[in-house]
C-alpha cells in the first residue's frame, strides 16, 4: 500500500526540529517508509550541524534511502519558517538513491555516469511495469567563507570579481568578453555562484532521453552561504544528490508557473559580448545602467541602492526575464551587480552561446516583469491544474526570488496551497529549479511541482 505523510517543523534547533518533523511525520504513517526525503533551512555551523540532526533519523531507519537539501526555508500546510526540518515519508514504492561528490569538477565525466544510471533504472522499472522519475539536488549559490567574513564584516559590498569592474575593462570590450569567460569558469572549479553550467548537459541529456525529472539547486542568496546536500543520513557540499522513485500504480507529472507577466513594448537586444553568463552591455549600453532603464528605476537609483545594502549583491527589485519569441519556454533570469557595471544572466553556458548566435541578427524577445498581485493566482491556477482527486502527495519547489517579492504577504501566499491542497505536501523555498516537463532549467519565480496520482484510479 502507498501511503504519504509530512512532518515540519520551525526552529533555530535543527536537532529538535529534526526530532519533532519526525514524530509528526510517524503519527500520520501507515507502514515503515520505503523513502525519507529531507529538507531544512539554513543553519549555522557546517556539515556537523546537519550530520547531527540527519542521525536522529538513522536511528530509526538505518537503511531507508534518504535524500534532500538545504535550502531558503520550508513549508507545508500549518506552517512556514526559515529555519528547521520538514520530512516527507513515503510507503510502498521503489527508491534509490545516489550521491556524486564534488560535482563541479570533471563533470562531463560525472554526467555520463549519471545518464547511464539513470537509463539502467528506468530500463529494469519499465520491464517490471513500474513508472519512474528522479529527484535532482545539485549544489547551489555558495562563497568560501572568507569571501562571505569580508562581505559581511570587512570591506562593506566587496565583490570576488571586483577587478573586473576596474576601468580598463569597462574600455576594452574584447578584455570584457575574456573576463566574462574567466569568471564563469572560475565560479564552476571554485564552487562559487549557481552551478547551472555543470549541471545543464545533464538535464539536457536526460530530456532528450524522455526521463521524467525534477529538482532544485538549494541556495540562500541572504546570506551567500553554500547549500547542503543530503543522501543516507550525510551531508555534502559542491556534491549532487539524486533519487529514483518507481512505481506500479503510480505516475509522475510536473508543472511549471514563471509568474511573469510580457510588456511586449520592451524589446530586448544583446550584443556579441555575451559569454559564460556575463551580460556586459544591453542595448550597446552598460548592463547596470541598461537594467535600470528597462525598470524605469534609472530616476529613482536609491531603490537599487537599498537593494543592494540589504542583499550585499543586487537582488532585483522587479525581477527581469527574457523570453525568447521562438519557444515560450525559454526564460532566464537578469540580475546586476552592484559593483560590476555588467549584467548577469542566470542561465548556462551552452544557452549563453546559443543567444550570442541569434543575436547576430538581433535577438527578439521580451522583457517580462513580475507582478506580485497575480502570483497567488498563477499558484491557484497552477495547483488547479495539476492536483487531481488521486494525487496521494506533492513536492514542490518554489523560487526565493518569489519569497523575497512577496515579504510580508507570504502568510496569503502559503495559504494557497493550503486552500487547494488535501493532500501531505511540502513546499521548498530554493533557487534554481529543475522541471523535465518545461525544460530548460528556468530560474525566475517558477513552481517545478513534482505530484503522484495512482494511473488505475477512477
């Protein structure tokens, strides 16, 4: 029989949260689980401080496989919180779970090897008449720590790449074009920034095989510290994660809400400096000043600085996609830096390439701006849309760029799910969402919820 049940729990004390999301989680369970999915907040400490909590659970299921991450907070339907565990138990079903250490480095290699694990399992599942999907937890936005001591206590808005905004950059466009290629690959082999360039050939091998997958990278823009990823009661960091779930009676569907709303009057242009992520000039101007003016901000810069004193990088105040005209689907995200004149663009390597190709004949997309009036509708409609009357349980990952807009109102927006879920569910508030359904990674205010359904139920 399969049955789902969550258990969460706010707390500073990752051990007593851990302990209490645990007994919920137990109360509501129908049999021994075949699968634990755990996830946290952030929490102070390192690697020990999770190693800890994660072996309150080992003592009760030494050899239940175990998978998750930490990431900007947690939710379900009583509550939400930045900090503590939530805990999803689930009976009756298949699991397997593997960990690649290190992932950024010799990950072409790394992606091999998980593409072919990942086909074996779906392979050995579709002969036993199972359906299978896979849950992706690769490393998120990190900084050394001695990076984050000087942001936070030494040099006030230091940035790691600050030469780069030294003048001589700012006049030489091809020594711009070379520091973008630099900075995107150090940022891969220090484990610094959002790894979508390691990661994208992954999922894009595993679309084109037709493998059901979705995921998150755990991040915490705040505070820049590194995610956590967890796999059988250990914790990682610069690693990935990832669990098979295979089922008989059950099937996999996702669905995706960007959240962004076109202003098709704002017509975007990229220029050939476009590379490894870095967005030096928009609209042959500078990417900084650019992105004020495609805000309307560019008379109000004091709204850009308090960003940036609250975020310690430039967090955007009305966050920004590009929609490419050609395929809806594909949306990146912009963002400044605060001391950089460039733009960054959140999306991988490959599709930073693929843009600087169209734009030679100017590439014509639009801007898109987030309205936090519509998210809870887009939600609602989202859910509506997705949740039937079999589904036995949810995941669902949320942007903290969302979060972030949202502030005080996130008590309305927790209540959606709430209100148009009757089932155990846990919402994980992330960075860098993963979704087979709507690939490619898209990573600006997106739900990438992963639902069960029995397939024999009426």
């Amino acid at each position: 029989m399969i049955n789902a049940s969550v258990g969460l729990f706010i707390n500073h004390d990752l051990n007593y949260a851990t302990q209490k999301a645990l007994e919920q989680a137990e109360a509501k369970l129908d049999g021994d689980p075949s699968l634990i999915l755990y996830f946290t907040g952030t929490h102070l400490g390192g690697s020990q401080t999770y190693d800890r909590a994660l072996r309150i659970i080992k003592q009760k299921y030494p050899r239940i496989p175990l998978a998750g991450c930490s990431g900007i907070g947690i939710c379900d339907k009583h509550d939400y919180g930045l900090k503590g565990a939530g805990i999803l138990l689930v009976t009756g079903i298949t699991a397997r779970t593997s960990l690649i250490k290190r992932f950024r480095i010799g990950t072409s290699l790394k992606a091999r090897k998980i593409r072919r694990n990942c086909n074996k399992i779906n392979r050995i599942e579709k002969k036993r008449g199972s359906n299978t999907t896979f849950l992706f937890f690769p490393p998120g936005l990190g900084f050394p720590k001695f990076l984050i001591n000087l942001l936070n206590h030494k040099i006030e808005g230091f940035n790691p790449f600050f030469p780069l905004n030294n003048r001589i950059w700012r006049l030489f466009p091809l020594l711009s074009k070379l520091s973008g290629k630099f900075a995107g690959f150090a940022m891969d082999i220090a484990g610094i920034g959002i790894s979508y360039s390691a990661a994208w050939p992954l999922f894009s091998q595993l679309y084109e095989d037709g493998i059901h997958f979705t995921g998150t990278f755990g991040t915490d823009p705040l505070t820049m510290n590194k995610s956590y990823q967890f796999s059988n009661f250990k914790a990682y960091k610069d690693s990935l994660v990832y669990v098979s779930i295979s089922s008989p009676f059950l099937h996999f569907t996702s669905q995706t809400d960007s959240g962004a709303q076109i202003i098709p009057q704002k017509t975007f242009d990229l220029d050939s400096y476009l590379n490894g992520g870095f967005i030096p000039r928009i609209r042959k101007k500078w990417g900084k000043l650019a992105l004020l003016e495609l805000f309307d901000m560019e008379k109000t810069p004091e709204i850009l600085e308090e960003c940036i004193q609250r975020y310690f990088y430039y967090h955007p105040f009305r966050p920004l996609c590009v929609i490419d005209n050609s395929n809806n689907q594909n949306i990146y995200c912009l963002a400044v830096n605060p001391n950089l004149n460039h733009a960054l663009i959140t999306a991988p390597n490959q599709v930073a390439k693929q843009l600087i190709k169209t734009s030679r004949n100017r590439l014509n997309a639009y801007i898109c701006d987030q309205s936090s009036q519509t998210i809870e509708s887009l939600l609602k409609e989202t859910l509506s849309k997705q949740v039937s009357k079999n589904t036995l349980f949810g995941l669902f990952f949320d942007c903290g760029n969302r979060a972030m807009i949202i502030g005080d109102r996130f008590d309305q927006y927790s209540k959606v799910y709430a209100d148009n879920l009757n089932i155990p569910y846990l919402v994980v508030i992330s960075g860098g969402e993963i979704n087979s359904q709507t690939f490619p990674i898209v990573n600006m205010s997106l739900i990438s919820s992963l639902a069960h359904g029995t397939i024999n139920s009426p």
